[in-house]
C-alpha cells in the first residue's frame, strides 16, 4: 500500500505545531499502524529528518499508551480496538491518513503526537489505597461471597486502561467516563466500600482542578473506547458522589 501521511509535528509543548505531508510506499496490510509509523520513522532516520514522537508499549491492547486521532477518531476508525491493534489492512492504498495526538487543555502535546497524561495518574492517587488486606494473608475468594452481576460489573469497569479517548472524543473534554470506571470498579465490590466516600469525593475534585470539563451526555466517550466501556459508569459516578457528599 502506498499512503499519504498528514502528521502533527510539534517541537515542544506550548510550541507552535502543525500538520506535515509524508509519503510512505510498500506498507504491508497486515502491518499494524504503529509499524506502519515505525517504517516511516526508519526512513525519516535514514533521510535525516527527526523522527516522528509517539507514545507506545504494551501494543497489546493494555497498556493505554497508543493514544492517537486517526482521521478525527481517537484510536482511528474501529470501534473496541486501541490504535496498537489497528492494521493497515483497515485501509486503503492511496489514502490520505489524518494522524493527530489527543486533544484536551488537561492533555496538554509534550511533543509530535505525545500528550502529557499525568492528570489521569494524579485523579488515580486521589482516590487513595483500599485498607482491606487483600495480598499477604490472602483468604480464600468466597469468604466474600459476591453476587456475580456485581463481579460482573466491577470486573467491566476495571478493564478501563486509562487511555484518555474519552477525554479527546469528548466536545467538553469531560474525564467522566474515565473518573466513572475506576470509582465503578470499587463501589461495586465490598472491598472498596471502606473508603467509598472519600474516594469519589477526592477524584471528583482531582479531577475538576485538572481541567477537565463536565458531561453533557453526548455519548462519544462510550462511542470511541477501546474498552467499550459503558456511560452506565457515569450514572454510577453520579449516585456516589451525591451520596457522599449527602453524607459528609
Ligand atoms: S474509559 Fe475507555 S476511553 Fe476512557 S480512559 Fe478508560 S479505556 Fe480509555
Ligand atoms: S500500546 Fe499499549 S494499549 Fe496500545
């Protein structure tokens, strides 16, 4: 496949960027979009031009790292899948490929297409430890015995991987959805009613210091997740929050 890349380059953040033209020729289709980047870079090297800044790791589908707008869509045109499990094979030879980092005032370009997201790292600490021992003197899993709908849900939420699409899909550049799954994963199970209250409170606030802004139930969040994972989170965020703070 022979492509046209229009790429974000950014020297450095609060730096003026701005989208550039490269050609790329014989990219495989089962090339995944991250190697197809990778080949582009190997040439940019060998034209001695700076290599394009991406952020990756796991390229598995885990990590969260991969956070890319691929013509407009945060993680590109699939639905449940990360940019580092998208293939090229997705597209076609001759396209004009858009590729841009996640936007977001809270998000702010370190570099090309890497945004700082240490705010979601910052919400996260917020939200504190859970007292109860669950390693070391470890019980046997049904000493607590949990409805499996419970487990069901808590086990969805968790598999938020933090990646930040939701806040780049999002008008209001609204974390809820995010903020939603990791209070989610802990209100659901017994384990993490001890700190329930604190929790939320302290994440809520974490995150309107960040910047983020507020939900207006568009749906893009759920839309463009590589974890599907469900606005239902939001509402579940919500009912927390008012009930801590009825209780504080
Ligand atoms: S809710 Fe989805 S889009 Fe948002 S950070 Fe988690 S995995 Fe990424
Ligand atoms: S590189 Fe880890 S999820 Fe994409």
């Amino acid at each position: 496949m022979d492509l046209t890349l229009k790429i974000w380059r950014q020297k450095k953040e609060y730096e003026k960027g701005a989208m550039h033209a490269y050609q790329i020729k014989n990219i495989e289709p089962d090339m995944s979009f991250l190697e197809m980047l990778d080949v582009l870079n190997q040439k940019l090297i060998n034209d001695g031009v700076e290599p394009v800044a991406f952020d990756h790791d796991c390229r598995e589908g885990i990590c969260g790292a991969c956070s890319l707008v691929i013509n407009g869509a945060p993680h590109g045109p699939d639905s449940g899948t990360t940019t580092c499990q998208l293939h090229m094979r997705r597209f076609n030879t001759g396209d004009t490929i858009y590729i841009e980092p996640f936007r977001g005032s809270a998000f702010p370009v370190i570099k090309d297409l890497v945004v700082d997201r240490s705010a979601f790292d910052r919400i996260q600490q917020a939200g504190g430890y859970v007292s109860i021992n669950t390693s070391g003197n470890t019980v046997d899993a049904n000493a607590t015995p949990i409805p499996k709908p419970d487990a069901d849900e808590a086990f969805n939420s968790a598999a938020c991987i933090g990646c930040g699409a939701c806040v780049a899909a999002c008008k209001n550049s609204s974390a809820m959805l995010f903020v939603g799954a990791k209070v989610s994963q802990y209100a659901n199970l017994p384990q993490g009613k001890v700190e329930s209250k604190d929790r939320v409170i302290n994440m809520v606030k974490q995150m309107d210091k960040e910047g983020f802004g507020s939900c207006t139930n568009t749906g893009a969040c759920e839309a463009h997740c590589p974890k599907e994972i469900s606005t239902d989170n939001i509402l579940t965020l919500n009912r927390e929050y008012i009930k801590s703070k009825l209780n504080q």
